[in-house]
C-alpha cells in the first residue's frame, strides 16, 4: 500500500517535468562563444591586404590571403605561406619559410613611420628579417596606399 501513496504524491511532479519538456524547453545550453575580436593594429586591418616598403636598398614584402611575398631592386622575389598573424600588445608579427628555403619574418608595429623619401606617414613601423638581413621599413594596407597621395591626403 505504500507503494500507490508515494505514486500519487510524486505523480504531480512527473506530470510538471513532462509537460515542461513537452513545451520544447530545452536543457541549459552553453552559450555560443563570442566572435574573435578582428585584428586590428594602429587602425589596419590586418586580414586586408597589406604592403611593407622599405627603402636604401628598396624591398617589398606583400601579405594577403595567398602568402607573404617579398621582392625588391635587384633581389629574386621569395613567397612564404600566410599562416596569420600573431598578435601582442602593439605588435604583429608574421613567420615562415620562403620557397628559397629562407626565413621570412615580418614584425608591425604600432607606431607611425615616414619612409625618408616622402612626406607619407604610414601608420605601422615595420621590421622584416629575411635570411640573415635585417630590414627597416613602414607599412600600411594597400587600401590606405592607393587612396592616398604622398602627403597621405585622399586622392581626388
């Protein structure tokens, strides 16, 4: 006989849980993760395509989504994976292996930087090791190089 008085005192219970799951109540799901935050130095984006100068002598190095591509005067053009950037604090930094079998690394640094030769401000400093050289340079998106003059004013 106990058996039936403890069934008719959970038997609410049972219906309250059934019918909550009949509404389409689901478990506590966790909640989605936040989007990445975009990367972002010194106002450049930089999943854009980007462009790092140099001067004395002159040299390039192009990053975007096929790689990075280094080249300049007098200097065979190398290509390195893009494998992304790795981001801390006020830098960015790039690292691969060129198809001449050469270290390519790529630091941006949030910093304004004038190449010497114009009256551009480019708003990245950057510092490219390739193979033993050290290079010094400035950078910007290649957006912000096509829309602006050399005084860094739009282009009308």
């Amino acid at each position: 006989m106990r058996a039936p008085a403890i069934l008719a005192v959970l038997a609410p219970f049972a219906a309250l849980t059934l019918g909550a799951c009949a509404e389409g109540e689901a478990p506590d799901q966790p909640a989605p993760a936040p989007a990445a935050p975009e990367a972002v130095l010194g106002g450049v984006t930089l999943t854009e395509p980007l462009r790092v100068i140099g001067t004395e002598p002159f040299w390039a190095v192009n990053i975007n989504g096929d790689g990075l591509v280094y080249d300049g005067v007098d200097r065979p053009e190398e290509r390195a994976p893009n494998a992304g950037p790795q981001i801390a604090g006020t830098t960015a930094s790039w690292s691969g292996q060129t198809d001449q079998g050469r270290a390519l690394n790529v630091t941006l640094i949030e910093t304004p930087c004038s190449d010497g030769m114009s009256d551009r401000t480019y708003p990245l400093t950057a510092r490219v090791q390739i193979g033993e050289e050290a290079l010094n340079g400035c950078a910007a998106s290649v957006d912000f190089l096509m829309n602006t003059d050399e005084q860094g004013q739009p282009r009308t």
